[in-house]
C-alpha cells in the first residue's frame, strides 16, 4: 500500500518508553519513578470531588494550578502554562521552535525523546557531546549549539544524573541566540535550580512535572515557565482541554502537601548517596547523581550483561544501547527493601 505519511513520520521509529511490564513481585526500577505514593491529601480530594462535575470541560487554563506554581516561582499567572505531563509541553516547545529551517541542540547523552519530536517536525538535531569520563558540560556549549533555534539542559541530567552547574547555564542563556529550554522534570532532587533565570533572561523556559519528585506519573501534569510573550505564543499551540479536570483537582491536593513531598525527597536523596556508596565500593563507576537515580557502570563496563542479570532475578533497571551508554545501567531508586535488593544481588555478582 502506498504511504499516505508525511515523509518525516515514515522515517520516525517513534519513541521507546521504559516498560511497564505486568509481571508480580517485580521490582521496577527502570523509569524513575517515585517509590512512596502521593499525598494522603490525594485520597481525600477524590472522595469529595463530585462526580457529576465531569460533565463539563475543565478549565482551559488549569488558572488555579497556574496561579499556585506561579506563587511558589514567584512569577505571575501570565508566565505559567500547565500540561498533561512535561512531554505535552516539550512538545509544544519543539512545535512552536524547531521545522526543517530551525535546528534544536541537545547535549548527548540526555533524554531520548527530544531526537523523536526533533524528527516529527523534520528539524536537525545538533548533539552536543558532554565530556568524558565524568559527563560535565562544554565551556562553550552555546557555540557547539551552532545555529540551532533552541537549546535543551536537562538539569539534573538524564540518564547520567548529573547537574550543569548553574553559572554554566546562565553563561549558555547569555551567549545562545535562541530558546534555552530547561528540563527541570528531576530538579527536586537537586540542591539548586533555574527558575530565577526566567526573570533574568527573556529567552528561558524552565519545565517541571509531578511525575518524578510528586509521585504523580499516572495523573499527567506539568507546568512550564516563561517570559509572558512565550507563554502566550506556546498556548495558542497547546490542545484546547490539555489538563483533564481530575488531574487538576488531584494535582492541586498533592502539591499543596509540602511537608509530605519533602520528606518523601529528602528519603530518596539519602538511599541514593548510600547506594552510591555502596557500590562505589563494589568497583561501579558511577558520576556523582544529583537526581532520584543512579547511573552505574559495573565494574566489567559491561551495562547489558548486568540489566539482563538483574533482569533474570526480577529487578527490572534500565539500559541503554551505545558506545558510551552500553557501559551502565540506569537504576532507579526505590524503597529501601528495593535497594537493599538491588545491592544483595550486585554484590553476589561483582563482589
Ligand atoms: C520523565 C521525564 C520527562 C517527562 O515527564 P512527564 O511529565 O511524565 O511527561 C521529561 N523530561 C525528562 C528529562 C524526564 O526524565
């Protein structure tokens, strides 16, 4: 049969989600997830929500969610705009920002499904390669992003977890003449973030979601900050309902839970730097994670060997394929029996 595809769809191998996999008494640490579950107050806001309200649209705007982030980034409403989850709104951004004329940079490795959107609007990827061994960033990153019209940080990075130090970021908005688009989906887990760069620079977006840091992966919520002019241009691109009501009404009840999301961090932030540690000692080369995962090499520099080993005794981490990646596994970081298991059996193997 013919192809009635538009060429650049085609040649899209279209982007691979970490699985989900149904097996019992799995342990999956491969999508970095959160371990603890939302908010008590999450349970509460769905018994009281009123069903009947579901015949109606949501709110466009999500204005009630935009007016709470707005309050925390100590913006307005006017430089706030929500989505279902932070891949509607990178894919808004590489919409509005990328075409076959307007190339996007990313550095490389990060995450794979900028490549994918780049593709679907047929634009050129420009990769910029993070230093090795230890995956830090480019002094001169604004010009290896060449003549690309938008730039990605992901900050923390994924998969290597680590964190372009912010004076680097903000020399990049400085010299970059384009978007700078800020991935901030595991910037809870940092020390520090960008959102002060907003108002600093009018070329900035900086990206958050409750999929990571909220344990909110299957409610689908984000939210993206920007100059007002930015803001107002991605929402002209953006779906016409693209927060269900639900999602709104639970997003609001996990969100204003602070004290619970900061413990909830605080924890996963700990078992982190312990299983660092640990197997550090185990002879893993591992870059210092700033995010709620760990990016491992085992000690034969072996990734795949080690995920399918894992695999076999039902943990399930993630790998990815390449010359420099195929060396690691990626492990999320679970609950404490989850890593405890994870390091019974990296030790019987590599000890
Ligand atoms: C998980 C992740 C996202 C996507 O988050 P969703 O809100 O679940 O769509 C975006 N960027 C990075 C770097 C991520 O790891």
């Amino acid at each position: 049969m013919k192809s009635y595809f538009r060429p650049e769809i085609d040649a899209l191998a279209g982007y691979t989600a970490g699985e989900q996999p149904k097996i019992a008494n799995l342990i999956k640490l491969n999508t970095n997830e959160n371990p603890y579950p939302p908010s008590p107050a999450v349970a509460k806001a769905l018994q009281e929500f009123d069903i009947d309200r579901l015949r109606r649209y949501p709110d466009p705007f999500a204005d009630e969610l935009r007016d709470l982030f707005a309050a925390d980034c100590k913006v307005k409403r006017e430089n706030v705009i929500a989505g279902n989850g932070s891949d509607d709104l990178l894919t808004m951004c590489f919409r509005a920002f990328t075409s076959p004329e307007h190339p996007v940079a990313v550095f490389d490795p990060s995450y794979s499904l900028y490549p994918v959107l780049a593709a679907m609007q047929g634009a050129e990827v420009i990769k910029v390669s993070l230093n090795m061994p230890d995956f830090s960033y480019p002094e001169n990153g604004a010009t290896l992003a060449g003549k690309a019209n938008m730039l990605v940080i992901t900050r923390p990075n994924a998969p290597t977890g680590t964190l372009c130090p912010k004076e680097l970021v903000r020399k990049y908005c400085r010299e970059f003449d384009g978007i700078v688009l800020i991935d901030e989906a595991y910037g809870d887990f940092a020390a520090d973030n960008c959102m002060d760069l907003v108002a600093e620079f009018d070329n900035v977006i900086v990206m958050r979601t409750f999929s990571k840091s909220c344990s909110m992966a299957g409610v689908r919520l984000g939210y993206a900050v920007s100059d007002p002019v930015i803001i107002e241009g991605l929402m002209k691109l953006k779906d016409s309902y693209n927060v269900d009501m639900l999602s709104q009404v639970v997003g609001k009840a996990n969100y204003l839970d602070k004290s619970y999301r900061a413990e909830c961090i605080s924890a996963i932030r700990r078992d982190r730097d312990a299983m660092r540690d640990a197997l550090l000692k185990l002879g893993f080369e591992i870059p210092e994670s700033h995010a709620n995962f760990l990016f491992a090499a085992p000690p034969d520099g072996n990734g795949e060997a080690c995920f399918l080993y894992l695999r076999e005794n039902a943990v399930l981490v993630r790998y990815f394929k390449g010359s420099v990646t195929g060396r690691y596994i990626r492990i999320t970081i679970g609950t404490p029996e989850e890593n405890a298991r994870v390091l019974e059996l990296l030790t019987s193997k590599y000890a």
